[in-house]
C-alpha cells in the first residue's frame, strides 16, 4: 500500500570514435562488468549488419558492392530506424543498451566524402537520442598500426583523419549527453573510466523521459 515506485528506464550508453579506436573491446569489457554488478544490460553495434538493410551495407563496406554515396547514408540511416522499436523497448522496460556506433558515424563517414553536413543529418533527425556518447579518442596513426586496418572501405589514414576531424567538430551536436575523449589511456584505464560514467548516467537518467535526436 506504500507509493508506487516509479519505474526506472534503462540509460543509452553510446561508443563512438574511428575505426580500430578500441570501441567493440570496450563494449564487451563494459558489458559484463555492468552484468557483474547486476545492471540489465545489452550490447548493440551499428552497423547491425545481420538485417537485409545490414546485409547491403556489409557488401559495400567489403566493397562487394558499389552504391552511390546518398543512397548508402540513407541505408545506414534506416539500419538505425529498424532497430528503434526493440531499443525503446529495452529501455523502458529497465535494460541499459551499450551501442556501438550511431548518428555521429552516421554524419562524419558521409561528410567526410563531401555531402553537406545538413543534409547528412536529417535522416537521423527523430532517432532515440544517446544518454551519453563516450568518444573513444585513439590517434588515427596508432589506429592505423592495429591488426585489420584497411581491410574495409573506409580505412585509410587520410579519410579517418577528416572523419576525426569532423566528430570533433560534432562535440556540442546531435547530443544531449556529454561526448568524453579517452585518448593515450590503457585498456584498463579507458575500461574503468567508462564503467564509472555508464553507472553514473544509468543513476542519472533511471527517472528521465527519453529523448530524440
Ligand atoms: P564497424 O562495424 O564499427 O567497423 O563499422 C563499419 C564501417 O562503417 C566503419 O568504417 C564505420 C562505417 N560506418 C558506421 N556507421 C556508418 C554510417 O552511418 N554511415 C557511414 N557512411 N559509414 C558508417
Ligand atoms: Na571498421
Ligand atoms: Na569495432
């Protein structure tokens, strides 16, 4: 008969930042430790390259496939509507997301070929907004160096440099959370530093509405 809890909504926590800047290892690390400490969490990555849109876009990152630059942002762009309903759905039933990757990609990767800034936003413009977007700040010569680089469209030094670049440019944009750099860190200190801002933004927005880019 006491008052009604009010119900807490899961946070958004998102990773953004270059390629090979460390994001999926430091969302599987920050996964299971938010599950170790009894936090309903799951881990999300977009590209979600396991849908027919997904599949599309894993041909042209493998450069299987060639498609005109509009059409491909718009691709990535319905990539993240798809997954809309089940993301809401996690979060208002308590579930934090950890995501990888979102918008900001979405409109560097695009600006960074030459299409308006403006334009590359307004397809995103309506998507769940991220509770906080953790930028993983890794130089672009060191990512260059990691196993891997260069073997999809899109890895090469000069072209991350102008993403870079413009995800800096993006900082108080498209966001309602705060964007963090954790560059020159190891493993271990970028892990805890993003262990202790997602439980600090899970607290933080567990009463909050949701909002939209
Ligand atoms: P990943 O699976 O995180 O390595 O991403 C694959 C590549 O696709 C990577 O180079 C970043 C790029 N990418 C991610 N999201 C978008 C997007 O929305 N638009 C464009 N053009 N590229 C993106
Ligand atoms: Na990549
Ligand atoms: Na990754």
């Amino acid at each position: 008969n006491g008052p009604l809890q009010p119900l807490c909504r899961g946070a958004f926590i998102l990773l953004e930042g270059c390629d090979r800047a460390g994001k999926s290892t430091q969302a599987a690390k920050l996964v299971r430790k938010l599950k170790a400490r009894g936090f309903l969490v799951e881990h999300m990555r977009f590209p979600d390259r396991t849908t027919p849109i997904g599949n599309m876009i894993d041909a042209y990152l493998k450069s299987t496939k060639e498609l005109d630059d509009h059409a491909v942002h718009l691709l990535f762009s319905a990539n993240r509507w798809e997954c809309m309903a089940k993301m809401k759905k996690l979060l208002s039933s308590g579930t934090s997301i950890v995501v990888e990757r979102y918008a900001y990609s979405g409109v560097t990767f695009s600006a960074a070929k030459g299409l308006e800034l403006a334009w590359c936003k307004s397809p995103d413009i309506g998507l769940l907004a991220p509770d906080v977007t953790l930028f993983l700040d890794l130089p672009i010569c060191e990512a260059g160096k990691r196993e891997g680089f260069g073997e999809e469209r899109y890895e090469n030094e000069d072209f991350q440099r102008n993403v870079r670049g413009l995800f800096l440019d993006m900082k108080h944009d498209m966001t309602v959370g705060d964007i963090q750099n954790y560059a020159r860190k190891t493993i271990d200190e970028i892990h805890g530093e993003l262990v202790a801002s997602a439980i600090e933004t899970i607290k933080k927005c567990a009463t909050l509405p949701l909002k939209d880019l």
